[in-house]
C-alpha cells in the first residue's frame, strides 16, 4: 500500500538538522479509501459489537454443508438479508448469496463464472471511464485466458461478447450509473459498494442479475475483508462458489461471524431516525460525511482552483421515511459520495502533482481512464487527516 513510509515528511529526509524532528507538513495520504472515519461511530457502540470465538468453534471448513455456498455462515447469511430489507436497496428473495474475501475476490469468481473454458477467445470486459482503477489493475495482474480488459465503455464498438462493470455509485465520481453498451451478447455485473443511504439516495429496491456489495464501504470494516455478492442465476452462483473452493477453499469464518454482528446491530437501529443517542449507523454517517463535504465545498469555492462535481437532488426512500423532521427538505438528500471527484482549473494540466507538491497524495485521473487535470480524494479518512487537507487545500494559492 506504500503508505507507512509516505508519512515522514520529505523535509525530514533532507538532512536538514532544524528540520530533522518537526513533524511539519507530514504527508497526507488520500490515496485510498480507507474508512476510518466510521471509527468514531463504532467506538460510541462500545462492547456491543464484540464477538467471542472460542478456541474450540469454527474448525471446520464448513459452516452449511445445504447451502451451494457452503462456506457461508447462517448468521451472516440472515443479517445480509436483514439489512438489504431494512433499507430497501436492494432485493434478496430468490437469491443466491456467495461471500467473499472482499468484493474484489467476488468480481474474479463473477468474471470467471460468467466466461466459459469452451469460448473461442477471451470476452472483453469493459466498464465506462473514468472507472474504478482496480478494474483494471486486477486484470492485468490476473492475465485470465477467459476474459480480457477492453477499456472504457464508451469506446468499445466491436461486435463481440463483453462483461460490462457498472458501478453505481461510482467510483470515483459518485455518479449514479446504468450501463453503456446495451447491445445483445453482454453480461452486466452491477457493483454496489456505494449503494448505501450514507452516500447517496435509496432510489428503487434493485434486482439486477448479479450484484456486489462489501462490508469495507457498507459499515467501514475494510479490514475484515467481507463482501458478498446477489446472484439471481443460481448455476452462476454455483461456478462462484467453485472459484473460491479452488482459489482459497472458502473464506475465513471468524470476520464472516464479526461482520454478522455488525450487520445485524446497523439493521437493527437504521430505522430508528433522529434519536438522542446517534444510533442509527446510516443517519450518523451520512451527517459526518455532509459536514465534510460542506466545508470542502466553501474551501474550493474562496479558493477558485478546484471544481467538484454537482450533484442532482433525488428522493431517497429510506430517509423518505422520516415524516416528523423538517417535512419537505429531508427527504431530499444532497449526494455525499466517500470520494472527491476534483478538477483543477484549466490551466492546471497535472492535478495530482500539484497536490503532492503540497504533501498531500491523491490518485490521479489518469488511473482512473480519465484526465489528469482530475484527482480522487477519499473523504472517509479519520478527522485530524481530513482537516490537515482543508488546511492545506486552503492555502493552495494560484501557480
Ligand atoms: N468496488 C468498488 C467500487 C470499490 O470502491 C471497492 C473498494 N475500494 C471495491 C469494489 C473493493 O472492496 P473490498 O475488496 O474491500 O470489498
């Protein structure tokens, strides 16, 4: 991940003595989206969430030798569904649920569930730039005989099979998205890592073939490493669970249990709006996560360097609920989205160079299939990270 390193400040590398231990300007790494933001939530909560696993329990391989995913404990199975139902995003009835070592793993076993050894060359796979960067970086570390990256979406005119990634919201300019292509011979897999009420509006409870979903982005446990993926096909399904049996036999049962509980506590309080105590996971993030973008929003407005993106109002079902808070204004959210989107003004051909010119890391358009005059910040960082940015984006003054 290169970050450890990255937060000395390269004035204390300079071999400069007066400089040598201040810790001025350190590097800000705004690189990735790791969510520490949601500690703060999940600190208030306390013992709640803590799950014991005996030295005894979880031996086996299996959690449900019925279930074609047999690896899938019962427990995360259910406050999947749980939550899924609560906030209405999406539908689970009639579904197969596969879980993975993250989403990451789960769109190898879609991808290789969705090709066939028998084709005759390698389906193009193709998402609409700018698309998330490991899209790309995934396939061409993977190199599979059975698909192949094909590029932006907008671009691709061949007249052959294709897997289109639509990735709604997206990352990373938290667009809501369908798909491009709409040509027959495709296969749509939506990613859904965003399509939660922190980030932007519930619009319809959704029902596409094959959906992915992970706890990182979902309650900010990254580091469990949990996603799951909605499968309607259930042969599909069936071709997922045999690429994680051959690549890592299952995954691991310990987080599985861990996110379990913490699905189940968020499922439990997400329809309690408003309440003194802040205990409604969704509610509590999407006002931290607000704030944020309000005071980014004034910081590149005095500045005049940077744009962000606008966002359109929309319903949001899940907030629709709430009849007695400001009736008329709160069922209408603002787009919050964990990333920003940000361009610099013209004259500005390289965004990211000017901002590690500042200590501060960003991912570059370019990795993205885009321009470089963009960047991608996350916005899920812990606070101290997040206002040492605005400080400094503060003071980016013209070239
Ligand atoms: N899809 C999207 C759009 C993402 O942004 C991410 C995480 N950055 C992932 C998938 C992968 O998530 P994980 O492997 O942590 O579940």
């Amino acid at each position: 991940m290169g970050g450890a390193d990255n937060r000395r400040s390269p004035a204390a590398n300079n071999g400069n003595n007066t400089t040598r231990n201040l810790p001025l300007d350190p590097v800000i790494n705004l690189d990735h989206g790791d969510p520490t933001m949601y500690e703060t939530f999940w600190k208030k909560l306390g013992d709640e969430c803590t799950v014991v696993i005996k030295g005894y329990e979880s031996l086996s391989y299996f959690s449900n030798p019925k279930n074609p995913c047999w690896f899938l404990e019962p427990k995360l199975e259910d406050s999947i569904k749980c939550l899924h139902d609560a906030v209405g995003n999406a539908v689970t009835e009639g579904y197969s649920i596969v879980v993975g070592t993250g989403s990451s793993q789960l769109l190898q076993a879609v991808l290789y569930a969705v090709t066939s050894h028998d084709q005759p060359s390698q389906i193009n796979v193709v998402a609409a730039a700018p698309y998330y960067s490991s899209y790309l970086e995934i396939l061409d570390l993977v190199r599979s005989g059975l698909y192949k990256w094909a590029g932006d979406a907008h671009e691709f005119n061949k007249n052959e099979p294709y897997i289109e990634l639509v990735t709604s919201p997206n990352n990373p300019s938290g667009v809501i998205r369908g798909p491009v292509v709409n040509r027959d011979g495709g296969v749509l897999v939506h990613d859904l890592a965003y399509y939660w009420p922190q980030y932007t509006p519930i619009t319809s409870k959704l029902d596409f073939d094959i959906m992915l979903f992970t706890a990182s982005k979902c309650t900010g446990h990254a580091g469990s490493r949990i996603g799951w993926a909605l499968v309607k096909d259930k042969e599909v399904a069936k071709k997922m669970t045999k690429f994680m049996e051959v690549s890592t036999i299952g995954v691991a049962k310990e987080p599985q249990l861990r996110i379990a509980k913490i699905l189940q506590v968020v499922a439990d309080r997400c329809k309690r709006f408003g309440s003194p105590e802040g205990d409604n996971f969704f509610e509590f993030s999407k006002n931290m996560l607000a704030k944020r973008w309000e005071v980014l929003r004034e910081t590149a407005k005095k500045s005049e360097m940077f744009i962000l993106p606008k966002y359109p109002l929309q319903h949001c079902n899940y907030y629709g609920e709430i009849t007695h808070i400001n009736p008329g204004t709160e069922n209408y959210l603002i787009m919050v989205t964990a990333f920003a989107w940000i361009k610099c003004k013209d004259e500005i051909e390289d965004c990211e160079k000017l901002f590690r010119s500042h200590n501060i890391l960003t991912r570059s358009g370019r990795r993205f299939g885009s321009d470089p005059g963009f960047v991608r910040v996350s916005m899920v960082g812990r606070d101290e990270e997040f206002n040492m940015f605005i400080d400094r984006l503060s003071k980016i003054q013209d070239l």
